[in-house]
C-alpha cells in the first residue's frame, strides 16, 4: 500500500505533482522484474507498485539533509560506492533522488556496474521545484542531460516520460508558496493558527478542486513540467 501521503487526496498541498508521480510510477512498475534495487530508497513508499519483483532491497546514504529515522533502508553507503558484487540487480529504481547526489557522473557507473547486462532502470527526476532537503540540493536535469548520462554508462533509453505540464506546474508552484510561504508570513494573519487552519482545510482544497475542474480547457505545454520520468534498459555488451 502506497501511503497517502504519497499518493494524496487533493486536500494535499502536493496533490498534483504526488498523484501524478503515483500514476506514473504505477504504470511503469510492473515492467521492472528480478531482484530490484532501490536506490535511495528512504521509507520506500512505492515498493508495493513492484509487484513482479522477486526481491527489493532498500539503499541509501545517511547524511545531512534528509533523517532516516523510522526507514526501513536495508543497506547504507559511503556516496561513493555501491556495496553489491558486480550484476548483482535485475532492476533499479530510483525516484526523486539524483538531484540530492552530488557527483552524480561518479554514482551512475556504479549503477550500472550492479546491474545485469539487459536490467531495467526506472527513475523520477524533478524538473521544475524549489530547493528541498538542504543543503543537499544539488542540481535539476533536463531530459536531455539525463539521455546523455544514461547513455553514457551503457543504458538504452527506452521511455521519457513528464509528469505536469506548464499550466499544471505553475498552479502547483503557486499552491506551495501558499502553503510554505504564504500563510506562514502574511501580515497580522500569518501568526493565527485558526487561519493556517482555514488556508489548510479550506482553501487549498478549493485551489485544487477548481484547477482539476477547468485543467482539460488550458492550452497545453510540455516545455515546462513537474518532473521527469526515465526509463531505460542496460545494453547487453555494457
């Protein structure tokens, strides 16, 4: 069961880039088989999409920026080195975590290096989102520069995906200052928490609901998104 907090209700102020992150990773799951990798894994909150996995191990690095308290990540690592044998996984997932690795040309032969020649990568990148997890923010890819990367260290691109479009990223910006910024820092309301409360419960909840409603009539954009989807297969001679 993925949690709700992953997969929200659209009283969440993260409603539109969560639930599209959901859908996408639910579509593209089931083609990942074998023993899977985690990379990154945190609480590992879509491990149950994987359901034609044999087995899935959780990895992660334990450093500033994020607390693992309460994951259940089965393996940690130094940010340099994959502790696993050579074509040791089937598969690898990684989703929302390469722009936390700084160095990340360094981290992806070793990627590939536990990989099976003909092992499927599944990863979710953010594209258009406000610095998170400092001070371990380090970078937000392109398409085109995670192509380039990929191919590189013997990946095959098979799928570039988006989630959100440029109407849909902008209103979801707009939703988080609200809810990061906005209510935390207006004049003389800013300090109620019967206000905070109304923004939470009441408005953001409308935000969201009228956007859904009249979203199918906004001209429609990919050149500005919410993240990015890759998935990609390692070459058998890599």
């Amino acid at each position: 069961m993925v949690p709700k907090n992953f997969n929200p209700s659209i009283k969440h102020p993260l409603y539109f880039i969560r639930k599209g992150l959901f859908r996408k990773i639910s579509f593209y799951a089931p083609q990942l088989k074998g023993k899977l990798l985690d990379f990154g894994c945190g609480e590992k909150p879509y491990q149950s999409l994987f359901t034609q996995v044999s087995s899935y191990t959780g990895l992660d690095y334990q450093g500033e920026g994020h607390d693992h308290q309460n994951e259940n990540v089965d393996v940690f690592y130094d940010g340099k080195h994959i502790p696993f044998a050579d074509a040791s996984f089937d598969a690898v997932f990684s989703s929302e975590v390469f722009e936390h690795v700084f160095g990340l040309s360094q981290i992806l032969p070793e990627i590939s290096r536990v990989t099976k020649p003909g092992g499927q990568l599944l990863i979710t990148c953010p594209f258009a989102w406000e610095e998170h997890e400092m001070p371990v923010d380090y970078a937000r890819y392109t398409q085109f520069a995670l192509k380039d990367m990929l191919e590189q260290n013997g990946y095959e691109i098979q799928v570039i995906d988006k989630n959100g479009h440029f109407a849909l990223a902008l209103f979801q910006l707009f939703v988080l200052y609200i809810h990061d910024h906005w209510m935390h820092n207006i004049p003389f309301l800013g300090k109620y928490n019967w206000f905070k409360k109304i923004v939470r419960q009441i408005g953001i909840p409308l935000l969201n609901g009228g956007f859904r409603l009249f979203e199918p009539f906004w001209p429609k954009s990919d050149r500005f998104y919410l993240n990015t989807i890759v998935l990609a297969v390692k070459k058998p001679n890599a």
